[in-house]
C-alpha cells in the first residue's frame, strides 16, 4: 500500500507534527477518520501504529480518509486538533491522549458535536467514549513484575536496591503497570528484601528525562542501584543510557520493565544493556480499532470478538478490547522475528558475536 504524506515534518526529528494518509481508491464522500497520536517521545506511534492502523482501514472501508495527527505531548494542543477535526466534519475521532487527566474537553467537545470518540492505547477521563482500544495493562505490569522478582531472587544479596522509573502520572497505563509489578514487588519490600532507593514519574514518557533521573539516581547513590524497572522501552532506554554515560558496563546494574518492543530495545536485550521488552503485537491492536471504527461509523454493535471488558474513566464505563502481551527475554528473543517484526539482521546489528545472532544469522 501506498501512503502520500501531505503535511510538514518537525525539524530535526524523524517524525511528522502533522501527516495525513489517504487510502487508495478515495471516495469523494467517504467517511472521515482522524488518528490523533498523543506524542513523538514514545516512537511507536508514528513509526508503527499510524501506518498500521491507516492499511487496516484501508483493507476494511477502501473510501475512508484517515488523517493522522500528533498532539506532541501537549494537550492544548490536542484539543486544538480536536476541534480542527470537528471544524472538518469527522465522522469519528480515534483518540490517544497526550494526558489523560486534561482530556475531558477534548471528550466534551466531540460529544456535543456528536462525532464518536474510540480510545486507542491511552485512557481519557471524564468524558464519553464508545470504545477502548488498549493492551492489558494489568497484565503488563504483572509480566514486568514477575520478570522482576525473578532477577532479584536470583541476586546473591540480603537487600537488593531498585530505583523505579515509572510512566506519565495518572495515566490509567501506569496506575495498572504500578499495580501489576506490586504484586510480586510489594511482599519482597515488605520483608526487607528490596529497598526502593529512587523513584518519580516521568512526563509525557519522555526517554531524555527518564535518562536525567536515572543519571540523578546514580549520583546521589554513588552507583549504589542494583535494578532500574521501568515500564516501557523509553523509560528502560533512557536507564540503559544513563548507565552508559557513566560507564557502568553490561550487568553491572540490571535494567528491567521495557514494553513496546522498539527495535533499540529488542536490540538492548541481544546486546545485554536490556533484560526484557512486553511485545505487543500492533498488528493485531491495528485490526481491532479498526474493526471497531468500521462499527461506529455503520452504527453497528460493537464486535464481540474484540470486546471482552470495560474500563471505567470516571465518567461511564467504556467498553474495551483487552489484548494479549507477551513479555521477552534473550530465552524468547525469537518470538518477535517469528512475529514479523523485525529480522535477525536487523536485532543483532552491534551484537553479531553474540551467540543467539551467531545461531540464527
């Protein structure tokens, strides 16, 4: 498939402010799709959700225009985006907020212009929705922490000291994530066996700050920092360069909690820099928003074979499809080559004397 990009790039970064794809075949009065990305800090969005999402709608309504647009991590300007969409007469908006906090006007908005709203990836409080789209955040934050507690239990140490870098404040993502890894950190904190010596949140998922607290942390400490966990590859990516920077080597301190399986990622853990990724299949979140965008726009019910819960954003329980993750290590690093993904060539770039890259290029 073939996308024209029609609007201007940020400077110096590789990803567009503003860009519109248009599927194929475009009827003149087709319906109108706006994707609103919440930010270009967290590089899977324009990199990967965008075009798959724009070819899964392609494949299901060939006559719909899919707009993409990025709030930048600013949610005025979000809301701007919003309106503009309105302002253009978009028949849904397909929404991942830039904060989840400060999105009810956004919501509102939408609602009194009677245009359906379908939540992608982030929550978005305190306004009407039709439907969530999202990977189980529980179930990620589980995964993060069990990986955890298995490298902690296997440290030859009576206390093991973490610093937590945690995601963008009062997202629904990171209330689930925190809870998720608790649940096999809190008892282990309990006992003494883990001290938690730094922790904060981090902005927007900004890898640059998660990398400045991570440098604070080991300054205050004296290196002192057995674990960073974090809770997506930003977060773990900005741990993996701080430590760099101040010249720890690979397992000197572990870095740990990594979701979205970025290239720079998956290519951390061949490399040793990175314990793990969760792989979230977007091919598959791709096909689920968009079936459930062709839905809304037919005034369809919503399919039952992608909806299978709800999440409550303090204005209406929304409905939502939960989809699956799969958290990976070096043991099943393969899985996302398998997945399609990426190709070995690609995941041991820098790491070709690494045995798996050996065995398998």
């Amino acid at each position: 498939m073939h996308f024209s990009r029609l609007l201007g790039t940020v400077a110096g970064a590789a990803t567009l402010a503003t860009t519109t794809f248009i599927a194929p075949a475009l009827a003149q009065d087709g319906a109108k799709v706006f994707f609103l990305l919440p930010n270009s800090t967290t590089i899977r969005f324009e990199r990967r959700d965008a075009p798959l999402f724009v070819a899964a709608m392609a494949d299901r309504m060939p006559g719909a225009d899919v707009v993409v647009q990025n709030g930048e991590g600013d949610p005025d300007r979000q809301q701007r985006l919003v309106e503009d969409a309105l302002a253009q007469d978009a028949d849904l908006i397909v929404y991942t907020s830039s904060d989840a906090n400060l999105a009810a006007g956004s919501l509102k908005a939408a609602e009194d212009a009677g245009v359906p709203m379908l939540l992608y990836e982030h929550d978005a409080v305190g306004g009407k929705a039709e439907a969530h789209v999202l990977f189980n955040a529980l179930a990620v934050g589980l995964a993060q922490g069990k990986r955890a507690a298995e490298l902690i239990e296997a440290m030859d140490k009576d206390v093991v000291k973490i610093a937590r870098v945690k995601g963008n404040q009062g997202e629904y993502g990171t209330i689930q994530y925190e809870i998720g890894q608790n649940e096999y950190l809190q008892p282990m904190m309990d006992a003494g066996r883990v001290e938690v010596v730094c922790e904060d949140f981090t902005p927007n998922w900004d890898p640059v700050k998660a990398q400045a607290f991570a440098e604070n942390c080991l300054t205050r400490t004296g290196g002192d920092v057995d674990m960073f966990l974090g809770m997506n590859d930003g977060t773990t990516g900005g741990s993996v360069a701080a430590i760099i920077s101040q010249g720890y080597g690979k397992g000197e301190i572990i870095v740990t909690g990594g979701q979205d399986a970025t290239i720079e990622a998956v290519q951390f853990v061949v490399q040793g820099w990175q314990d793990n990724t969760v792989f979230k299949d977007l091919r598959v979140m791709a096909e689920a928003a968009a079936d459930l965008a062709v839905n809304i726009l037919n005034g369809e019910e919503l399919s039952s074979d992608w909806i299978n819960g709800e999440v409550n954003n303090q204005f209406m329980d929304v409905p939502a499809a939960f989809l699956p993750v799969n958290n990976v290590t070096i043991e099943n690093v393969a899985d996302v080559v398998d997945a399609g993904l990426y190709t070995w060539e690609q995941i041991c770039k820098g790491a070709e004397d690494a045995q798996i890259c050996k065995d398998n290029m």
